[in-house]
C-alpha cells in the first residue's frame, strides 16, 4: 500500500513547506461532493492525527485519514501545467469515472 510523488510534485510541495516555515507534511483526503460523488482534499498538516497512515516519497511526508486510505492506495501524485492552469494531478487507480467538470470522481 503506497502514495507517491512525482518528482516535480515533491519539489513543489517542498517549496510550499519552506515557505510555511511549518508542518509535518502533506494531508490528502477524500470528501463527499460533486456531481459523481467524492472530491480529493489536500492541506498542509502541522501533526500526525491518531488513525493517520504516514506515507514518505522523496523525503515528503504524506498523511492519509484511515477513512480516506481505502480510495487513495496506490495514487500518484504529479504536478502538472495545462496552459494557463496549473495544479496538483491526482492519479488514482481506484476511480472508475469523472465527473465532465473532473472536479469529483467515483471508485
């Protein structure tokens, strides 16, 4: 059982620690919403939670909610820029579709 970095996304995640000059890592989740029914979540984590499963990839510590580690083993995560946008890229390969919008999925 396993989340991983792409290079580039643990380098963007490590300048956004430095810059925070705060934290353990990185939390990722998953919540209810959207038109196909979850969304991922990520935050910067300033503790290690009871019931946390901690992750490391390139010297990045990722945290997963023992209620959300079932729909992100096996995820990678990249970051990527699509012309003017830019942002973190979930990989998962528990989905088993998107919403049009690709703001929510479902396993």
């Amino acid at each position: 059982m396993t989340i991983t970095l792409s290079d580039t996304a643990a380098d963007r995640m490590r300048s956004f620690l430095a810059k925070r000059e705060k934290g353990v890592g990185v939390r990722l989740g998953v919540k209810t919403t959207g038109c196909s029914g979850m969304a991922y979540t990520m935050e910067f984590a300033d503790e290690v939670d009871a019931g946390d499963t901690v992750f490391e990839d390139k010297g990045i510590k990722i945290l997963v909610g023992a209620k959300s580690l079932v729909y992100l083993e096996g995820t990678e995560l990249d970051y990527v820029r699509e012309g003017l946008n830019e942002g973190f890229k979930f990989s998962n390969p528990n989905e088993k579709s998107r919403c049009g919008c690709g703001e929510s999925f479902n396993v």
